[in-house]
C-alpha cells in the first residue's frame, strides 16, 4: 500500500508539473512552388498539350507539437505508393521532421500529373512505351517543394480561427435514383442530360471549412476544403488548376497578406455535375461562386488563443480486392494486352503497385491535429463524403482533407456497396472498407 500510494503521489506530482510547465510556442512557415509540368508530360487524361493556368503547391510547416508538422496541398491529380512516400520523406527531411507527420493531400484536378513510379516501374519492365508519369520531373518538383521550405520563416502563430461557409449549386452526388426506382452512380462531374441534372444533388457537406492562424490581429495563413470533384471541363490536355484553383488565386490577390490554401475534402462521390454541364464558360461560373463560400468563410472566421498542439496517426490497414480481374496474374497479363485500352493496362499496372505495397506490410497513415477548438484530419484517396461527416461527429469544428496516399482508389461506405457500388477505380476489398476506414478515423481523432 506504501508503495501504491507513493507511485500516485508521484503520479500527480508529474501531472501537476506538467499542467504549469509553459506550453510550446506556436509557429507557423508557409511556402509555395511551381509545379507545372511541361507540354509533352502526362497527366491523367492524356499527355499536356498547352498550360492554361500553372499549378502549385501550397503549404505551411507548424511547430509546437514536437517535431514539425507539414500540411501541403499539391495541384496535381494523385500521388501513389512510392511516389506518395518519396514526396513525404523528403518533405520531412526538408523541414526537419518525419514522414509519418505529413500531410500531404492532393486537390485532385484532372488535368494535371498523376503519379505512381512503382507502377511506371512494372510498365517499364514490360517494355512497354506506356507512360502513366515521368518519375524525373516528379523528382524535379520535390526539390522545388523542398528548396522552397527551407527557404520559409517561421513567425509566431498566437491565435487560431475558425470558420465557414455554404457553398451553393456546385457539389452533387454521383449516387441518384432513376424515374423506376433504380440505384445509380452514374453522375459524372458534368453532365448535358437535364434528366440527371433535374434529380437531387444527394448527400453532399455543403459546408466550406477554414483553418485560419494568427499573429495577433494579422492573419498568416488560412487553409480552406471543400469536398467535390475539381473539375469543370477536362481530357483535352489543358494543364489547369481549374475552378477551385482559380477561386483561391483571385481571393490571393486580393487578400495579398494572407497565404490562402485549397484543399478538396473526402470527395470521391462529390462532383459538379447536377451543376455542370462541362461548356468550357462554366469554369469561371463554378469559380464565382468557390470565391464567394471562400470569402464568406473567412468573413465570417471566429478567433480564439491558440492552446496545446496535439498530433495523432493512426495506422489503417486495407485489404486488397480478390475479383478475377484483380487477380495479380490478370493485371500482370492486362499490362501486356496490346489490344487492350490504355486505361485498362495502367490500371492494371497501378493495381500491381498497391499490392506490392501491401505484400510489403506498409500501412496508410491517417494523420490528424488537434488545436483544441478545431482538428485537421487527412484521409486517403476517393473517400466518400459520408466518412468526413463521420468524422465532424467526432469533435465540434473537423477540417478534412481527402486525397492522402491515392492508392486504394475509390472507397465507399457499406450502403453504397450494398446499393450496387463496384466502380473499377478501387483495388480495395469493398465489403471491408467502412470498418477499417471508421476505425482508423475514431483511432486518429480520440
């Protein structure tokens, strides 16, 4: 008894000691870089043919949690596997940090680099001419990411704000329900068929979210997410940060002393497309209004003292998908399908990718931080909206960002599965997905 009573006084000796010890000073970096990958390199579509708007990649590096923490939001489309681990390894090293503490998220424009060397890596071993991604320029605009962190000053963060926003008539669900009463998931981002157009716009956030920090009275940086598909118009190789991107950057020029940063939230089954008709003047339409939620948002931002950081990962585990065509020795003979659609065949070599990943035993890390009056969570790949409003269940302001580590594709919920969903674009075991996602959320989130 002696022994238990002095181990709980020293107990609350250390718990007091560590209630009065001063908290860590918060301070925030922010940086940006070019990202704009030249005429001639692929992108998801196809190969780029003209630059319409350059990309970047806009982030912050936040210390007072322990090692520094990344958030780093990437104009590109996807980053996979090897790629997504390389971007985080040397954007750790470079701000001086480890991997497991970025956050890298990527917005998700079509028209803009996707990336995967593990899997070009399986086309290049088929000699095939195929390029999914030019692994040298990824390399290339690492270093640019890199270069432009080290060259960032920290200044001290004091406040942090909250705020948000209705974003109306641009997000809808891919999910509707046809005149017989029959499931479908066949909205696109746009759509000319007035019949679709007409139906529902389906489970949506409609809620635009910030994060907003500051030193005082200046807001430094502000990072805003709004889960939807980014895309207006796409496939003819237009490199373009499209609407979303082009909201942000007519908000930054107006708003020059506060480094503004988009991120797409768990938007896998959110498009436009109730909204879109894919005509190329409707970019600029869905840009208005992304400007005016944006502006409302950070209009309508509440601020309050900074309090403890605190930094959580949680480690999620998938299993991959057993259908025929999912079968290792189908994809390895897809890739070498000469007939076969050039879709089809990287798709094939992006499969093979991820389950290497998984024979290797590496799990996707689901990283959140907590401010006290808000938490930031990141989510891999095409999450559906339903499992970012899971997670505002868990905290009173949740930001989320989706599009972590890309590599499972598509990841519904139970209802959707059992709804009919089963989309090609998801290498994961369908059936399983929601528990070990939940998990992963409630384990990141406390």
């Amino acid at each position: 008894m002696f022994i238990n009573n002095c181990n709980l006084a020293l107990t609350r000796r250390n718990w007091m000691l560590a209630a009065l010890a001063p908290r860590p000073r918060s301070a925030i970096a922010v940086f940006q870089a070019d990202v704009t990958p030249p005429v001639g390199s692929p992108l998801f579509t196809r190969p780029a043919t003209r630059i319409a708007d350059p990309l970047t990649a806009r982030g912050f590096v936040l210390h007072g949690a322990g090692s520094p923490i990344v958030v780093l939001a990437l104009d590109w489309c996807e980053t996979r596997n090897d790629s997504f681990d390389l971007w985080r390894t040397r954007i750790a090293a470079a701000a001086g940090s480890t991997p497991d503490r970025v956050l890298l998220s990527c917005v998700h424009q079509h028209d803009a680099p996707y990336t995967d060397s593990g899997a070009q890596r399986f086309l290049d071993a088929a000699g095939l001419p195929l390029s999914l991604c030019d692994p040298a320029f990824e390399r290339s605009a690492i270093d640019a990411v890199a270069a432009a962190i080290a060259k960032s000053n920290p200044r001290e963060v004091t406040h942090i704000g909250t705020g948000k926003a209705r974003v109306d008539d641009v997000a809808s669900n891919r999910r509707y329900v046809t005149s017989d009463g029959q499931v479908s998931f066949g909205r696109t981002s746009a759509t000319r068929d007035p019949a679709i157009r007409a139906m529902p716009e389906g489970l949506v956030d409609p809620w635009l979210r910030t994060l907003t920090f500051y030193e005082g009275a200046h807001a430094l940086t502000s990072l805003a997410v709004y889960s939807t598909h980014p895309m207006s118009y796409y496939g003819q190789g237009e490199v373009t940060c499209d609407f979303p991107g082009l909201a942000r950057n007519r908000l930054q020029a107006e708003r020059s002393d506060t480094f503004l940063i988009y991120g797409s939230g768990a938007s896998g089954d959110t498009m436009a497309g109730k909204y879109n008709d894919g005509a190329p003047a409707n970019r600029s339409v869905l840009a208005g209004r992304m400007y005016d939620a944006i502006r409302a948002a950070l209009d309508a931002t509440e601020r309050v003292p900074i309090g403890r950081i605190r930094f959580r990962n949680a480690e999620l585990r998938m299993k991959p998908r057993h259908d025929p065509p999912f079968a290792i020795d189908a994809m390895r003979a897809k890739i070498a399908e000469a007939n076969a659609p050039l879709r089809e065949r990287l798709n094939a070599a992006l499969g093979l990718s991820w389950r290497e990943r998984l024979t290797k035993g590496r799990p996707i890390d689901v990283p959140a931080v907590n401010f006290g009056s808000a938490q930031l969570l990141l989510l891999p790949a095409e999450a559906f909206v339903q499992y970012q409003l899971w997670a505002q269940e868990r905290g009173p302001f949740v930001v989320t960002l989706g599009y972590g580590e890309c590599a499972p594709g598509y990841i519904p919920t139970r209802k959707d599965v059992a709804d009919g969903y089963d989309d090609h674009y998801s290498w994961v075991d369908l059936a399983a997905a929601e528990p070990a996602m939940r998990g992963a959320i409630r384990r990141a989130l406390g």
